[in-house]
C-alpha cells in the first residue's frame, strides 16, 4: 500500500512514516522544512528516513497547488493519505496569524482536493487538536462536547479542517478522519513543547517559566502511543450511513490528566537536578486543564495508551541526551 504522509520530517510524522515503513509500505513523504523551528531537527530526521528503502521525498509546502498537484499526477497510486503538516503552536498563532491561514485552512483544502482528485484515495487522515476545546469546562473533553469556544487562532483553525473536511465527506463521499492529539512528547520532540523546553533549561541551568501560577494540568501523551492510534485509524476507513457521511473525528490522548508540577517533578528525578521555577500568569490563549476522552477510538479502533509519564519522560530525556550530547 501506498501512503502519502504530510509533514514528513516534523515530530509525528517522522514518528509515523518511520512505522509505516517498519511494516514494508511505501510512503511519500512531503514537507517544506520552514523555520518555524530549529530546521537541523527536521533534516536529521528526514535523513533517518532518507536512508530507509521505499521512501520517497518531495520537499513542498502543502499550499502550494501546482507543486501538489504534480506530486498527485507522480503518484496515482496512493491509497491512504495522513495529512500532519500544519503550522503548530498556540502561542504563536498570537504573533504570526497569517502562517496559520496559510497553512492550516489554504493548505488542507488543498489536501482536500488532492484527496478528491487521487482516483485509489480510500481515506485521508488529518492532524486536529484537543486545542479546539477551547474554553468548555467539562472533563474528560468528550468529542460529543460542542466546540463553538476557541481561545486560539490555533483552534479556531483545527475546528475549520473537522467543518472543511465534513462538507467533502458530505459532497464527494471522501473517507477523512480527524485526529484531536493531547499534548504529545517524546524522542525527536517540537523544541517549542513543554518537555523540550524544560529539559533544555535545567540542564543549562536556567529557569523555567510554569503558567497559571502552577495551576495546570495536561493529558501528556507517548508519541509511539499516539502513532498506533493514527495508523490504527488510518487502516479503517469510516464507512457512510443513513445519518452520517464517510466522516469521523477521534479525540487521540493518554486518558490520564497529570499535574503540570508531577510532570516537572518526574523530570527532576530523570535528570537528577531541581528546577529553578518561575511562576508565571496564565497566558492568552492557553487553557488550565485538558483530559481525553478516548471512549470513541476505544471503541471504534481498540486504541489502548499504555506509556505514562513515568516511563515516557525517560526516554525522551534519553534521546535528547544522545542528540544533543547533553
């Protein structure tokens, strides 16, 4: 089978192409390698891959219509699309919006209509996010819970692709499947995410910023976890029903909601140092607590996290040791 994987070189989609791989598919890899951060983290990455037999890469931004479309009219043969290029980052989206325009609603329609145009497409998966919860206040955050209330150009975005990704569903029966990711981490992690940045600091002995006064709680989630669950769903095409088209959206998380302070403390511990803390305010568009509900992909996928914190940090610690010779 024949997989093309968007955001090949980012943090789950090198994670992923590199599972497909390890099971003997073909994957084409696609990613523009910007510098929303360090690009030598994605090139190392992407050279792991490089090196691997039935990789094959285009380095493209998913906006850009001509250059997809000639990567479509190359490769007829994709059966199965997992769509994770997208401009991340909550913060961020308060400094630059018009990457997330750019990227997150121009980029995945135009996926969208790559899907629509491949004539062996069977599914198209896509990166949403527990972000589009934005300010709902009941926990676990249920993907039966309405999601009206973004706090983030970020989520507003990801709220759009599920909207997006629905009506060609609807108009084109295209099989696509939402994927809300919880707060992942692990080896070969975004430096712009709370493992990578702590780890960072307290081994150079610098301070870390903690937000909301302490007060914050997330569903931090293995990556080797969360790639089962996108490759479980990737397998598994919705099918359409009387009430409903080829179209489903998955929260993807460790069901397990951590303290922000037990996160830092098992850190501590990994490395063997105390962290100098900042307490800081809760910052614009950030939220105080995230909790999946996960009974629909439970269901629907047998996904079953089985990484805690415990045993996750230390391998990520472990890799971050080795890269960076830390």
């Amino acid at each position: 089978m024949t997989f093309l994987v968007t955001g090949a070189a980012g943090f789950i989609g090198f994670h992923t192409c590199s599972r497909l791989l390890d099971r003997g598919e073909t994957v084409i890899g696609v990613d523009d390698l910007n510098d929303y951060y360090d690009p030598t983290l994605k090139q190392a990455r992407l050279d792991l891959l490089l090196a691997r037999p039935g990789f094959h890469f285009y380095k493209a931004d998913i906006a850009d219509r001509e250059a997809m479309s000639q990567i479509a009219a190359a490769h007829q043969d994709v059966s199965r699309i997992i769509h994770l290029a997208a401009q991340a980052g909550v913060r961020y989206s308060l400094i630059n919006p018009f990457a997330y325009s750019h990227a997150n609603l121009e980029g995945h329609l135009v996926m969208l209509e790559f899907a629509r145009h491949l004539p062996r497409c069977e599914h198209l998966v896509y990166a949403s996010s527990s972000s589009v919860y934005g300010s709902n206040k009941k926990l676990p955050l249920s993907v039966d819970d309405r999601v009206d209330n973004p706090v983030s150009l970020y989520a507003a975005t990801k709220k759009a692709n599920e909207l997006m990704s629905h009506c060609y569903s609807h108009l084109y029966n295209i099989p696509t499947t939402g994927l809300r990711f919880f707060t992942v981490y692990g080896p070969w992690g975004r430096p712009d995410m709370s493992a990578f940045l702590f780890v960072k600091a307290i081994l150079a002995g610098q301070p870390i910023q903690v937000f909301n006064q302490g007060d914050m709680r997330r569903d931090f989630t293995f990556i080797d976890d969360i790639v089962s669950g996108v490759l479980a769903v990737a397998d598994a095409p919705p099918v359409a029903t009387p009430d409903c088209p080829p179209y489903r959206v998955y929260n993807i998380g460790n069901h397990r909601s951590e303290p922000l302070t037990r996160f830092i403390s098992v850190i501590e511990q990994t490395l063997g140092r105390k962290a100098e803390i900042i307490l800081a305010p809760m910052q614009p568009g950030d939220v105080k607590e995230t909790f999946a509900d996960i009974e629909a992909i439970r269901r629907d996928h047998g996904f079953e996290p089985k990484t805690s914190i415990d045993e996750g940090i230390p391998r990520f610690v472990e890799w971050y040791r080795n890269f960076y010779k830390a």
